[in-house]
C-alpha cells in the first residue's frame, strides 16, 4: 500500500508560526504483502495475530485455504491504513471539522485493541497516536481561529468607526464621504462575531461621527446656494468659448482644449439649476458638433484601411477552420503561420480592431485550451490513482461474490459494504480527472 499524498513535510509548511515541530509520522508495513510475519490460522481455523503481549485471536477462517483467511485479515489491516491515511489527509488540509477527525482518530485508536485485522498493530497503533495528537493541536489551532476571528471583528469594526470619525472632522469631498458613509453600514452588517456590548458602543461612535458630518454637510451647501451665481457668469464665458471652438479643423489641440474646458466647467461649480441645464446643453452642442466632424474626418481615413480589413475576415476564415482536436501539433503550426501574416497585413479602421482581434484571440485560446487538455489527460499519477481504486473495487466485488456463493452472508456484506467504499473514492478520483 503506498503513502498518501500528504507527507510530515506539507505539514509543517503549514503550521502556524511558533508551533513546534511535530514528531516524525510513524511508518506501517503493508499487511497484505506478508501477512504470515503477523499472524497465522491454526489447525481449527482459528485466525491469530501477533501483538506486543503475544498472539491475541481475531477471528475465524472457514471458507478456504489458511493463507486465504490470513491475506483476508490482512487486508482488514491495511484498510485501517488507509482510513488513518484519509484523516491525516484531511487534517493537514484542514478540510472538514477538525473535532470530527479527531473523533474519527479516537474511535480507531480505541477499537484497535479488539480490531479483527492481521498486522502490525504496534507501528499502526504509533501512527495513530500520532494522527491523535496531530487532530488534537488541529482543534486547538481551530479554537485559536475562532478567538482571533472574533478579535478581527472588533478590529473592523474599530477601524469602520475611526474611519468614520475621522471623515466626520476632516472630509470636503461630500458625495464620496457619503456614499462611503452609506457603505460603511453595508460593511457593518456584513462583520460577524462582535458581542451585543462591544457592538452597541462602536455603533454609537459611528453613529456620533455620521450626524456630525451631516451637520457639516448641510452648512457647506448652504454656503454653496451663495456662490451658484458666480458658478453661472463663469459657465456662460465657458459656452461662448467652446460654440467658437466648434468648427475648429485642429483636432488634436481643440479636442485638448475642450478637455480643459471641461474641466473648468466642473470647477466652476453648479449654477442655479435652470440656468445650469440650459448652459450645459449649450455647451455639451458645441462640444458634439467639434468631435462629430472629427469622427467623420477618422472614417474617412480609416476607409484607408479597408482593404486590411479584408484581408484579416480572410484570413479568420481560414483560422475559424482549425480544428486542434484532430490534429493538435498542424492546428498549432497552422496558427503560428496565420499570425504572422496577421501581423505583416497591417492596421483595419479603428472600429473594427477589437471585433476582429477577439475573433483570433478566440481561436489562439481554442488552440491552447486544447494543448492544456491534451496535458491533463496525459496525468500519470492521476491516471495511477484511478486504476489502483479500480483494482480495489473489483477485488471487494470478487470477495463478495464468494463469500454468496460459500453461504456467508456477514463477510459478503462487508465485502460489499468495502466495495461501496472503494467506489465511492473510485468516483470521486476519475471526477477530479476529467475536470483537470
């Protein structure tokens, strides 16, 4: 029986800073490849097992030849190994709860006293010590997340009401310091953990800083219904300068210039609403009238690249034909030569890059998308993984079907109950290989 993936390596990669270093895993010979250097049957069918104390009897074999009934005890054994493998897997990964594996470990370690395997059951009951005592600091490590999970909350939330109070004091810029107020409150709703206290006086400092800056707020737009008729003067200058602009034939140094004038209308402030409704559609007119006749200037010297466009529909066509499935290394030499003619045919009007460009993007990515799933189905170790879970599938089916045929219903059943299990972990492997 081989390791699992996980080794006393990935573990320490993973413990946390401070953690001691844990004792090596223990290692356990596979029973089933040796099974009389653990145990024997004896002249009345009586299965043995040799443990530190002496020979301790662990069943009976009835149904064929000694060796038989020792391989079958054997292979009891190493499916115990094989679920101590799956939970050190599972701790290490910390998937799962940690208290249910570590019941899990328990349970094992308690029930191997009068476990009915064949083995060593002394370098089996190290490995689940071991495993015993990796679940209890796995637990421990979960226990210190929570607590510190519940820290990082109040943190936040700590952090939530600095920041609003320190929008309260300092913050001009009223709309984004009152959307981020607003989302603050979303953010507030989203933090878990804070007990009922903690959370009442945070929220009451939030709260506190929030009606301050509204206070502020109003007092600044107040002072602001004062300065719209400036704001308007200044936006009627701006009108009468971008309507001279207009049929400018500059474009480069026009479109600049509207860009600054634009920026000056937003710095001028909003004038008395009317007003500012009717100078704003004066203003965006002239501005639309100077870049539409520059749009029509562009047209007309994209129409200089046409026939480029032409050549590149053509050349789609012939990439769109590429079929990577049915020969992956000519589709990959057929691409290769379609890009570089691509590249030597030249520039296509503006409006029709990014139509044309996503179209052999879509074939550059159906090409490669082939080649990474050519590579995923090639796995060896994920292919071996498969075919080791399918030759044991098969061997609890042929158990089962023999022990029917001999009359005894319980060993059929757990044969059956082996196999189910073994197919179950069966399924789940060549799952995680077609989605590769």
């Amino acid at each position: 029986m081989t390791e699992h993936e996980t080794t006393p390596e990935t573990v320490a990669a993973e413990r946390p800073a401070g953690e001691p270093e844990p004792r090596p895993r223990p290692s356990v010979p596979a029973a089933s490849a040796d099974p009389g250097r653990w145990g024997r049957v004896d002249d009345e069918g009586t299965v043995y097992v040799v443990t530190a104390d002496g020979e301790r009897a662990v069943g009976s074999w009835q149904a064929g030849a000694a060796r038989d009934g020792l391989a079958h005890y054997a292979r009891r054994f190493d499916d115990i190994v094989t679920e101590v493998e799956l939970l050190e897997a599972r701790v290490a990964s910390r998937a799962g709860d940690p208290r249910q594996s570590l019941g899990s470990a328990t349970q094992l370690r308690d029930g191997l006293a009068e476990a009915a395997v064949v083995g060593d059951l002394a370098a089996l009951g190290a490995r689940i010590d071991h495993l015993v005592e990796v679940a209890e600091r796995a637990v421990e490590r979960s226990k210190a997340d929570r607590e510190q999970a519940r820290a990082d909350s109040v943190a936040k939330k700590e952090a939530l009401a600095a920041e609003a109070e320190k929008i309260a004091e300092e913050s001009t810029q009223w709309k984004p310091a009152g959307d981020r107020l607003r989302a603050i409150v979303d953010e507030w709703k989203q933090i878990r953990g804070v007990d009922r206290k903690t959370d009442e006086q945070l929220w009451r400092r939030f709260a506190r800083a929030r009606d301050s800056f509204n206070r502020r707020r109003g007092a600044h737009f107040a002072e602001l219904d004062r300065q719209r008729l400036t704001a308007k003067s200044r936006k009627q200058e701006l009108v009468a300068e971008a309507e001279k602009l207009a049929d400018s034939t500059d474009w480069s140094g026009t479109a600049e210039r509207y860009r600054h004038l634009m920026a000056e209308w937003k710095a001028a402030g909003r004038a008395p609403r009317d007003a500012d409704d009717k100078l704003w559609q004066q203003f965006r007119a002239a501005q639309d009238s100077f870049f539409g006749r520059r749009s029509e200037a562009f047209e007309e010297r994209d129409a200089e690249f046409a026939e480029n466009a032409v050549k590149k529909e053509e050349l789609l066509a012939e990439a769109e034909q590429i079929d990577p499935a049915t020969n992956l290394k000519a589709a990959r030499a057929h691409l290769s030569r379609i890009q570089d003619r691509w590249d030597e045919i030249g520039k296509v009007p503006r409006n029709r890059i990014r139509d044309l460009e996503s179209r052999l993007r879509a074939v550059e990515e159906r090409v490669r998308n082939a080649a990474d799933a050519k590579w995923r189905r090639t796995d060896p170790e994920a292919e071996a993984r498969v075919a080791q879970f399918r030759d044991r599938v098969s061997q609890f089916e042929a158990q089962a079907e023999k022990a029917r045929a001999s009359g005894d219903k319980r060993k059929a059943q757990e044969a059956d109950r082996q196999a189910a299990q073994w197919r179950e972990w069966l399924t789940a492997a060549e799952q995680a290989l077609a989605t590769r």
